[in-house]
C-alpha cells in the first residue's frame, strides 16, 4: 500500500483539481494508494471543500485538520504518523509539481532500489523574482547548511517505512524536515522535474518564511555562526594588536597628544561590537534548546475523518 500526504494551507481554489489529480493517481497505481489531507490551520475553506468532497471520492482517505497553523513540515509530519502504507509521499495541494513526479517516487520505492527519493527542480514556471529569490535562497542553503542537497533544491520527497520510523524518531522544535532527510543518510536518490506554474490562489511561502527556514536550517545543522565569530574574534584581535602598534608609535613621536585617547576608542568599539555580536548568536542557541526541553508535540490534531475505508468515521 502507498500513502500520499498532502498539506493544505490556504488552497480552497485548487481542492476540485486536486481530488481530480488524486483520483487519476489512484487509478494509476492499481487502487494501491490513501491519502491522508493535512490542513494546517487553514483559514479559508479548505477543510470543509474536503470534507464534501472526500465524501463522494472513490479513493480511501484521511482527512486530518490540525488546531492552528503550525507550519508545513510539522503537518507532513503528521501525515506520515497516521499513514498506514508501506510506502510514503508527500505533494503540495497547489498542485505544482506534476502527479507524474509521485508516481515515479513510488515506482522506485516498490523496486526497493533507494529508501529515500527527493525531487530536485531543473526548472520552473513561476515570476523570474520568485525565480531568482528560490535561486538565491537554495542557493545559501547549500552554501552553509546542506552541501549535498541538489541545486534546485527540494520540496517532496518520498520514503518507506525503514526510513520513516528513523525519520519521526527525530523529535527536534524548530528545526527542518529536508535537513533530516539528508542528515539521516540512507538509500537516497534524486529525480529532476519541471515545476508547474500556480493557478489558483497565491503561495503563502513568502520571502519572510523562506528567510526563517534558512535560519532553521543554518542553526540546526550547521555551526557556521559559531565559525563566523571565532574567524571575527581572531581579525578583531589581529587588528587590535596592529593598531596598538601605531598607537605606541604614534605616543611615542607625539604624533597623539590625548593619552589613551586610540586604544580606548578601539576597544570600546571593535570588543563592544563583538561581544554584542556573540552574546546574540550563543542566546539564539540557548533558546532553541531551551525550546526542545520543553518536549511539546510538534502539532496538534484538532479533528480526524475517514472516508471510503468501510465507513465514514469522525476520530
């Protein structure tokens, strides 16, 4: 059995097309599939489109609406936990990438030739400034948090229940599913497609919650922070014995009347700065944590139906 989970956030428009895209994957893999429908806190329509929808479908679903937004990849997460299939894949409900791409995951995970398979865009039909922002943002991702991760970046991915298990054992706040996925290991491999382009709605994966993924993904994975200030503190402190040097000199030939006046100003500046600029970076590892001390469920289940599995059930 294969499991598709789909999140939902702000999709009303494309729900028809999508039960339509569903259905034709379904008839595709023999019957071999359930989908299991996260909405994220949605505040428009979505879980009642589904919900009406679902319930003249002819393909065995869950429909799972969460307590409040809680991000994308915490509801993946929890589309994989109530998934029952043997073999996983998650696709947006905005229905860019091609259903053709899901089924070649599950082709290759039925072959048991790879653990894990990630989609890597070679192209897309979207503006060229949303083009060039998602250049430029995998293109830091790579820089300083996952060199391995391919160019054009990922956004599905599919996995068997091997690696699921290792995969939901990582119970980390704030922290990223892609860099999981790749920090985990495994049997992985990678297939390019061509992202469609959007025709209802627009994407609520703006600049701003790219820019808190990076930073997600730098101070989870990566010690690039911590790096930066020591390389900081060495300049700092190679600069700060240079100009002592000058200082000196220039006390010594007069050239500076006031004493103390250069030494005083450089280290009031250049340590003040620096210490300013350390105590932010180790309070931002303190607090993630201090967040994971917590041990809050990464989201909440508000409600849960099933559909076209014996009978309709409310959960």
């Amino acid at each position: 059995m294969n499991s598709l989970i789909i999140p939902v956030y702000l999709n009303e428009g494309s729900i028809p097309r999508l039960l339509t895209t569903v259905q034709g994957m379904y008839e595709a893999l023999n019957g071999e599939l359930e989908v299991v429908f996260v909405v994220d806190g949605s505040p428009d329509a979505s879980a009642e489109r589904l919900h009406e929808g679902l319930q003249q479908a002819r393909f065995p679903a869950q429909l799972v609406t969460l307590s409040k937004n809680f991000g994308s990849f915490p509801a993946i997460r929890t589309g994989l936990q109530v998934a029952r299939g043997e073999h996983f894949a998650v696709m947006a409900a905005d229905l860019q990438e091609p259903p053709e791409l899901i089924l070649k995951m599950f082709e290759v995970l039925n072959a048991d030739s790879a653990d894990v398979v990630v989609a890597s865009r070679v192209s897309r039909d979207d503006p060229r400034l949303s083009q060039w922002f998602s250049q430029l943002f995998w293109w830091a991702y790579r820089k300083f948090v996952m060199p391995q991760v391919p160019l054009g970046g990922v956004d599905v991915f599919g996995c068997n229940r091997l690696f699921l298990e290792h995969l939901l054992s990582l119970q980390e706040a704030r922290s990223s599913l892609i860099g999981q996925i790749f920090w985990l290991g495994f049997r992985r491999e990678t297939l390019s497609y061509s992202r469609l382009g959007r025709q209802e709605g627009s994407s609520a994966w703006n600049f701003r919650r790219k820019l808190d993924y990076l930073f997600d993904n730098v101070f989870s994975f990566s010690d690039l922070p911590i790096r930066i200030l020591t390389r900081l503190g060495i300049t700092a402190l190679s600069l700060a014995f240079l100009m002592a040097l000058v200082a000196a000199f220039s006390r010594l030939t007069g050239l500076i009347e006031v004493p103390g006046y250069t030494a005083t100003l450089l280290a009031v500046l250049g340590f003040g700065g620096l210490n300013t600029l350390g105590l932010g970076i180790v309070g931002t590892y303190a607090w993630r944590a201090y967040e994971n001390t917590k041990q809050r469920p990464l989201s909440m289940i508000q409600r849960k139906f099933e559909f076209n599995t014996n009978t309709t059930e409310k959960i």
